[in-house]
C-alpha cells in the first residue's frame, strides 16, 4: 500500500474517531480563543472556529514562530545534525521538546504527522503556491488533515517576510517577549551596514564540482542588505528558476569581489574545503582574508536578523577595499 493511500485511510480514521468523541492515546491540547483567521501569501484566507493550538511547521517557520513566542508540536525539514545537535536552521527551536517527521528532504512522516492531530501546518515557500519541505507525493493527504500556510520568500525584503510571520504569531495569541529589545538591535545593525557601501560583496555557496553565485533578488536577507546600501554582485546570467548562478570552479573568478560571503548550510562547502580549489584560493579576497560567512538559514525574527547583522557587521570592520 502506497504511503499516501495509507496515510489518507490512517486520517479517516483519526477524524473518525474525533467526530465519535473518541480521544487518541495522544491527547489533541484544546485550542484556546475565538474565532480565528489568518491570510497567507497564497492569497488564502484560513478560518477556523478556534485559534490553532498545535503547530506543526517546517524548520524555517519553526525558528521564526519560535523567537514570536509561539511553540510548534513538531517541525520537519534540517533540525538534528550527525551528531545529535541542533541543526543552525531549526535556529533557537528546542529540538528535545519538538517532534521531528523529517530530517531531509522528501522526507516526512504522515501517520506520526496524523496522530499529533495539529491544528495548522506552517511552511516557506521558494515558489509560489509550493510549501518547502512538504512533499508532493503526500501533500494531498497532509492537506487533508489541517489547514496549512504558506509564506513567500523571493521578492520580499527580511522585514516584509518578519512582519509575516509577527503577524501569524500574534493571531496564534503569543505574547513575544523580547522582541521590541531584539527589533531595535536589528534596525541598528541595518543602519550599520551603510558604511560598507564601498565594498564590492560576492555571496556563494561551494559544491563538490562548482560554485553557485547567488541572485540576490530572491533571497530576502540580500534584499534588505542591498536596500541598506551594500554592492552585492549580480550574477549576468542566471539558472533557469532563478535563485543562482551555476560556474566550474574553474572560472571562479569570473566576478570581481573585495569580500565573499559563503554559505554556512550544511549542503555547502567549508572554508577548508573550498581553498582546497585553486582558483578559489587565488581569489583576491580569499587571499586577504576577506573570507566571512553568510548565514542563509538565520531564522525570520528581530532575533535572528539581529545576531547575523551583527555578526556581518563585525566582519565588514575588519574588511577593505582591494586595489
């Protein structure tokens, strides 16, 4: 029997059970508060008689609702390391006190998603109308089970996808401590940046066979970078479906850069790993040591755009113009 087929007769049957008045060996927490709504980026409005008390969101959302005070049930998505720490994109989310359905792509598990009976499921998304991380072989099936938001990334600064996500936390009832502090930390760190508008930035991530230079369109932190005033490179030509620019390593060089930002993603390349290319390592700026890192995955908070600014803000100082 297909994972979806048996998914969608194990579903039937907890709603079955629901309606009966029947309770599951996992008790369902009641939702607290009136009636409640909430409009995604797909233009999708959810309602539900009750505010949604348990949250099942993907990593990214996770850490975002997370530092806004609300906690999920259960995250899918990179949250646990080889080593059994927290994966840097799971951001401040408790991983001891969180179910985990995935840890991979393509990966997640709907009976133990059913049984949890969440109220709302909660993702990214890198193209519209598709929720990162949930895969499309079952996606009919989770979709059947709670209502699900989406919140867009390409073509948005930080601060509109952080105000998204304020905004969700507010109507699920949080009371986010610390988040005025951390906002003003944030807008500091922002204003920062505007010293460093003389440097030439290139921002990439390293792979077994090649470096991708990012488009900076369709990441919202690069976004909001630029707005700030940095120069960050833009790549002349760009893989079909955006996002990047494919080059051997061969032709690393092809962009002029005082300083690189290189993806700290655990799918990426090390430091280390990448000055083992010899063109890379005979790059100006890695030759200068103007090599810092990009933290891609930094959660969609005041928190976490506060630390990553400020972290950049602390290697930019130590960076210089390049003849």
């Amino acid at each position: 029997m297909s994972l979806t087929r048996r998914g969608f007769l194990v579903a039937t049957a907890v709603l079955t059970l629901a309606a009966c008045g029947t309770q599951p060996a996992l008790e369902k927490t009641a939702a607290t508060g009136t009636a409640w709504s909430f409009t995604d980026d797909r233009g999708k409005k959810l309602e539900l008689p009750k505010r949604p008390g348990r949250i099942v969101a993907q990593v990214g959302s996770a850490a975002a609702l997370w530092d806004f005070g609300v906690r999920p049930v259960a995250v899918f998505g990179p949250h646990k390391l080889k080593d059994g720490g927290r994966d840097p994109q799971v951001g401040n989310v408790d991983i001891t006190k969180v179910e985990g359905l995935g840890n991979v792509y393509d990966e997640f598990n709907v009976e133990k998603y059913i049984a949890l009976r969440p109220d709302l499921l909660v993702s990214n998304m890198w193209v519209q109308g598709q929720l990162w991380y949930v895969p499309e072989k079952s996606r009919a099936t989770i979709e059947q089970v709670a209502p699900t938001a989406g919140i867009m990334l390409p073509g948005k600064s930080a601060e509109q996808v952080i105000g998204k996500y304020e905004e969700l936390a507010r109507s699920l009832g949080a009371d986010p401590a610390g988040v005025a502090e951390a906002k003003t930390r944030f807008q500091a760190a922002l204003k920062e940046l505007q010293r460093f508008r003389n440097l030439k930035i290139l921002m990439m991530s390293g792979g077994a066979d090649n470096m991708w230079v990012v488009n900076p369109a369709d990441y919202p932190d690069i976004v909001t970078f630029m707005a700030a005033g940095l120069d960050v490179v833009k790549p002349t030509a760009v893989d079909k479906g955006g996002f990047f620019q494919t080059l051997s390593w061969e032709n690393a060089d092809t962009y002029d850069a005082d300083v690189i930002l290189y993806d700290t993603r655990t799918q990426s390349l090390t430091p280390q790993e990448m000055l083992k290319k010899p063109t890379f390592a005979k790059l100006p700026a890695v030759k200068a040591g103007q090599l810092y890192p990009w933290r891609a995955e930094a959660p969609f908070s005041y928190q976490g755009y506060a630390s990553m600014l400020e972290e950049l803000v602390a290697n930019l100082k130590k960076a210089s113009k390049l003849p």
